[in-house]
C-alpha cells in the first residue's frame, strides 16, 4: 500500500513537472544609490532577464529621487536612481 501511494505522488510530481505552467505578470521595483547606479540597475534588469522561464517585458524611465530622511543640507546620502520592470514569469 506505501508503495502504491509512493508512485502516485511520484506520478503526480512528474506530471505536474511537464506541464505547462501559468504565466503571470509581476512587478519589481528597482533602486540604487551607491556606487555606479545606473550601472546596478541595468545589471538588475539583465540578471533578472536571466532567470530561468522569466521576460523582462518592460522597463520603465530612470528616476532620481532624493533620500528620504536625509537632512538636505548635507551630502551624506546621495540620491537615488529608480525604475520598475514588469515580468512575465512561470516561476
């Protein structure tokens, strides 16, 4: 009987593996401020293009925004570079 139950869910665990899987759209918002960031943004859209049964289907404008929380008149913090990207993902 174990081993019976055994092969049905090996059954349904490999069905389930070729079958197609539901695209949904997602959304990521993006930022940086450190350091090249312009650069950790676009390394952020290629890396997330790379993720396996993932699109990068758009790409918003780059925007500068100030730091929240950050005395402006002081350059402790410099300002941000932000962007959102939408995914269509199987994961």
């Amino acid at each position: 009987m174990v081993q019976a139950a055994h092969r049905a869910t090996k059954a349904t665990k490999a069905d389930a593996a070729h079958k197609p899987r539901e695209v949904v759209i997602a959304y990521v918002a993006l930022g940086a401020n450190l350091g090249d960031a312009a650069a950790a943004l676009k390394q952020a859209v290629h890396d997330l293009n790379a993720l396996p049964l993932t699109l990068v289907s758009k790409t918003s404008s780059i925007y500068k925004t100030a730091a929240l929380g950050i005395d402006s008149s002081s350059d402790s913090s410099p300002d941000y570079l932000n962007a959102v990207v939408e995914l269509q993902t199987s994961l």
